[in-house]
C-alpha cells in the first residue's frame, strides 16, 4: 500500500497500486496529490541512497 497527500485539502489515503493517482478522492483537484512519506520511510531512503 502506498500512501499519499493532497497539498489543496491536506487528505492523506492509502492505494495498492503504485501509480499516483490524478486527482484527490476528496475534494477532486487535479494535479495536488503526492506521495506521502513517513520519518522512518524517509530515513531508510536516505541511509540506503548513503551506501
């Protein structure tokens, strides 16, 4: 599952897909949404990228 965040509405939602979704589910903007990242999610891409 891969969570995302709309930048217009702040509604975070989770997919199974990997595919950005096009418009938020909540308030329908287009173009707003953006994947969603944890701290732990953003420390394991930094230590990795590190290596």
């Amino acid at each position: 599952m891969v969570k995302y965040f709309c930048k217009s509405c702040s509604y975070r939602f989770t997919t199974k897909g990997e595919r950005i979704p096009r418009d938020c589910p909540a308030c329908g903007v287009k173009g707003d949404v953006s994947k969603d990242y944890d701290a732990d999610t953003l420390l394991k891409e930094v230590i990795e990228e590190d290596f």
